[in-house]
C-alpha cells in the first residue's frame, strides 16, 4: 500500500556495501489500486529478469508485505535459484489472531500491533 523502490534505495545500499554484493530493488505494483496477484506476478518477472540477466543465485529481502511477497515467491517454488532470505516483521497474518502478535510486539519496530489494523481482514 505505501512505498517505493527509491524508499529503499538507502536500505538496499546498506545490504549491498556489506554484503559485497550487487543488489536490485523491484518496483511492484501496490494494493489497493493493483489488485492480489499483481505484485506476486512483478515479483516473479523480476526475478526472471534477473536469472535471464546472468544471476546464477538471489537472497531476498524483505519487510511487512515485502517480506510476506519474498515469502509467497520461495514458497512458489518459483525462485530456483535463491540461496538466502532475510524477513523480518513480515505481514502475513492478517486476521491478526497469532500468538506472536502480542508475544512478539515488543521486539517488531517495523509492523507493532498499534501500527496494524484492530480489523482482520478476510480473504
């Protein structure tokens, strides 16, 4: 719903001078003027593009609901060639009922629970 490949440019930068490696930021299509599914789609196209692009191996990274998208790409089985993932205060439970919602609030700087909407979302 919010932000942008130039929000994380910085970020990515940071991944990159330490991990000593070259990095690419996707740009996918955000909910809700693109509907499920379009930013899942841009995500495999990117990574296709990059595989074509003579990236032999990916580590993904993500956060909130990018980290829930690198999630559902790994989980596709989609990403043949991802070797490492960080994810972390991924949003992913949307009806908001796990244990770690409030057993884990303390810790997620990212996503708290006062940040996330009191209203599950039904899918």
């Amino acid at each position: 719903m919010i932000g942008s490949a130039a929000t994380y440019r910085g970020f990515a930068g940071q991944i990159a001078a330490r991990a000593r490696a070259a990095t690419f930021v996707a740009d996918y299509r955000l909910a809700p003027e693109h509907p499920f599914l379009a930013a899942f789609e841009d995500a495999g196209r990117a990574l296709a593009g990059l595989q074509s692009a003579g990236y032999a191996t990916v580590a993904m990274v993500g956060d909130s609901a990018g980290g829930g998208l690198a999630l559902a790409a790994l989980a596709s089985g989609r990403v043949s060639h991802a070797v490492a993932a960080a994810l972390f205060s991924l949003y992913i439970d949307l009806s908001h009922s796990g244990e770690s919602m409030t057993s884990r609030a303390d810790v997620d700087h990212i996503l708290p629970p006062p940040r996330c909407s009191r209203r599950p979302i039904n899918i």
